[in-house]
C-alpha cells in the first residue's frame, strides 16, 4: 500500500487536538478547583476559629456571671454558669489550638489570652468561691472579684481575642479575594476550553466537508453515470488520501471497461458480417441445389423420352425398311437427343462439382466463424474476470462502492450473455456444417449419377 496521508491519521489527528484541548483545560479546571478547595478551607477554618473566639468569649463572661451571683445570693447553684463556662472554656481553648496551631504569632496571643483567663480562674474564681464559701467572710471574696486585677485580666484575654479576630478577618478577606479569583480563573479554564474545542470541531467539520463530502459527492455523481452507461467521463483525482485513490482506481476501471466495450462491438461486428456471409452462401448453394435439381429433372425427361422411343422403335421394327427414309430421319434425331442428352449430363457434373467447391469453401468460413467464436468467448472469460475484480474493488470500498458492485453485477451480466450467445452461435455452426456435410454428399452422389447417366446415353 503506498504511502498516503490517510483520511483515519487526519480525523486522528483532529481528535487527539481535541483530547489535548480537553485535558488542558481539564488540567486548569482542576488547577482552579485545588485553589477554590484550598481558599474555601482557609475561609472555613477561619469560621471556625472566629465562633471559637466567640465561645471563648462566652464562657469567660459565663464564669464572671455565675461567680458574682454566687457572691451576691450565696446559694451554689448560682455557680453552674460558672461550672459550665469553666468547662467549655477548656474544649474551646482546645479546639482553637488544633486550629491556629500552624500559626505562630496567633498561637502566641491564644497562649497569652488563655494564660489570661487561667490566671483569672486561679487567682480571681477559685479564691472568691473559696473565700465565699464562709459567711463571715464573704464580703473579702467580693472585694476580691471586685478588686480592678480581674477586670485586668478580662481586658487581656479581651485584647488578644480582638487581636487574633483582626488576623483572622484580614486572613478571610484575603482568602475571599482568592475564592473570586479561583472562582474567575475556573470560569475562563471552563469558558476558554469550550471555545477553544468549538473552533476546533467547526475545522474539523470545514476540513471533512472538503475531504471527505465534497470529494465523495463527485465519486458518486461519476458512479451513476457510469451505471447509466457513460464511460466517456474521468474523476479528476487529487490527492494521496484513499479519495483519491479510489477516484485514480475508477478511471483505471472505466478506461478498461471502455476498451472491452470496444473488443466487444469489433467483434460483434466481425460476427455480424460472418453471419451475413454464411446466409449468402447459403442463398447461393440453396440456387444450385434448384439448377441442379431442375437438370436432373430435365435428364430424367430426357432418359424416358429416349426410352419410349427406343419402345416405339421396338415396335416398328418390323416397319422399318417400308419406311426406311422415315427411320433414317429418327435415327439422326435420335443421334441429336443423345449428344445434347450427354452434353447436358457433362454440364450436370460440371455444375456439382462447383457446387461441392462452392461448399468447401462454405466449410472453411465455418471454421473461421468457430475461430471468431473462440475469441469472443476468451473475450466474455475477460469480462467475467474483470467483472470479478471490479467486484472485489468494490467489496473493498465498502458503502461507497456499491454503485460499482451494481457495475461489476452488469459487467458479468454482459459477460454471460456473450457466452450464451457464442454457444448458441457455435450450435448453429455445428447445424450449419452438419447440412454443409450432406450437400457435400448430396453433390457428390448427383455427380456420380450424372456420370452413370451419360455412360448409360453413351
């Protein structure tokens, strides 16, 4: 198979552009999508640390609440929002260091916030609840809880909740910024990718209308007219794809069958004018068959004329001196009928004998016509054969080569019928030669007659 850019390394080639496109831009989708995941667990995660805060805040004020209802009724279920917030102080600290805690700076003021509120707990609850827990000296606990150092240390864990919630906002702000702009960048991989893979299919589509339809659209119109018998017409076959050569493949088969189209009227022809040969020759044997016929009739009239005469003689024998002048007169008329009896017997022989040339020579046209036969035969065997490979070109290219199937299907059509009739012809020869034989005999016995004929008038 020669080397040709082919139809399948074009469309592949189209298609693996469009696989790269797609895995491109598959590629920046996913790019986009890592940043998006990535700026959506930073805003989360600072979420998180904010509503933390906000517990941490919470329980704080929670401790404060139920210490100063403890100090002011006494009673020590005024100190279960102090239990509580004591509590939820310990899992928020928790949980914020598992949040914050790749990040130093903030660490460091959770660790100053936390060590704030501890030494609040320590110093300022514990020692009030304890104080307080006597009557009598309740009123040292209160000043205590009242004393300007607790308020100290709320303002201190106060501060460095603020200052990590400013961090925290400005790191959300920032993260926020990156989710718009992952969020624009997906957009464009997603709208890019699409344009991108639309022009690629609209060349693809441009490219295939003008490789693939038009050309196959000039293939089929010259297909059909080849079907409607047109073989006058070539495919101006361009290109080294297997459009054009199919296209180059169709002219070498149109050419071919217009040549076997040609063989096929010369020898049409040449059979036609041996027929025409063979009807008069035998319009010419069928007249000297009557000629011959006519002077046998004439020399069997003539035989029984000189018969009866020779009876009339018999009987007037015994006359014959009275009337010898008479008899005299009938034996020379006699003599008269006798040579013209044996010239025309001499011109009967001459006369089969050019019959028996005439149809000698009859015979030897006939076995020239078997001969021209013979050819026309090899001739459909040829047609037959290229009928057949016209089919398994077409076989071969598949949908496109149906019209040529319907081609191939005429050309063994074509090619049978010769054959039938060069049989039927190649019958009629036999026929023909089998009456050239009789005539021979027929000719040569009527010969052999006349012969005997005129010995016998002799």
């Amino acid at each position: 198979m020669p080397n040709t850019f082919g139809l399948n390394r074009s469309l592949g080639g189209a298609i693996g552009a469009i696989a790269l496109v797609s895995v491109l831009s598959s590629g920046a989708v996913l790019v986009t999508m890592t940043q998006l995941h990535d700026a959506t667990e930073a805003l989360t995660r600072s979420a998180h640390v904010v509503r933390g805060l906000d517990a941490f805040r919470t329980a704080m004020l929670n401790q404060e609440t139920g210490l100063r209802g403890y100090l002011i009724t006494g009673r020590r279920t005024s100190l279960d929002p102090y239990l509580s917030g004591r509590s939820a102080l310990d899992e928020t600290v928790n949980r914020l260091s598992a949040l914050i805690g790749h990040d130093a700076e903030l660490s460091r003021m959770l660790a100053d916030a936390s060590s704030a509120a501890r030494s609040w707990q320590t110093d300022i609850g514990e020692a009030a609840i304890r104080i307080a827990a006597d009557p009598a000296t309740r009123p040292e606990a209160v000043r205590i809880e009242a004393d300007g150092s607790g308020k100290q240390l709320f303002d201190t864990f106060r501060g460095k909740i603020a200052a990590i919630e400013a961090v925290e906002e400005t790191i959300r702000v920032a993260q926020n910024e990156r989710l718009a702009l992952a969020e624009r960048n997906a957009s464009l991989a997603l709208w890019g990718g699409a344009l991108v893979t639309l022009l690629i299919c609209a060349g693809i589509g441009i490219a295939i209308n003008r490789l693939i339809v038009r050309p196959l659209g000039s293939v089929m119109a010259f297909v059909e007219r080849v079907g409607a018998g047109d073989l006058t017409g070539r495919i101006a076959a361009t290109g080294r794809d297997e459009i054009g050569r199919l296209g180059t493949t169709l002219n070498t088969m149109v050419a071919g069958l217009a040549d076997l189209a040609r063989t096929n009227r010369s020898a049409t022809a040449d059979l036609n004018a041996a027929a025409a040969q063979i009807r008069a020759s035998a319009q010419e044997q069928a007249a000297s068959v009557e000629e011959q016929f006519a002077a046998v009739q004439e020399t069997a009239a003539t035989v029984d004329q000189i018969t009866h005469s020779g009876a009339q003689i018999s009987k007037r024998a015994s006359d014959v001196i009275a009337t010898a002048q008479t008899s005299a007169q009938n034996a020379k008329a006699g003599l008269r009928a006798a040579s013209d009896t044996a010239r025309a017997m001499d011109s009967i022989r001459e006369q089969g004998e050019a019959v028996a040339g005439n149809i000698v020579a009859l015979s030897e046209k006939t076995q020239a016509i078997g001969e021209i036969i013979s050819t026309v035969n090899d001739i459909s065997e040829r047609t037959h054969l290229l009928s057949l490979n016209a089919a398994i070109e077409a076989a071969a290219a598949g949908e496109s080569g149906r019209s040529f199937a319907i081609v191939a299907a005429e050309m063994k059509l074509l090619a049978d019928q010769a054959k039938a009739a060069t049989v039927q012809v190649r019958a009629i020869l036999s026929e023909i030669q089998r009456g050239i034989n009789s005539s021979v005999m027929l000719t040569e016995e009527a010969v052999k007659r006349a012969a005997a004929g005129k010995t016998r008038t002799d």
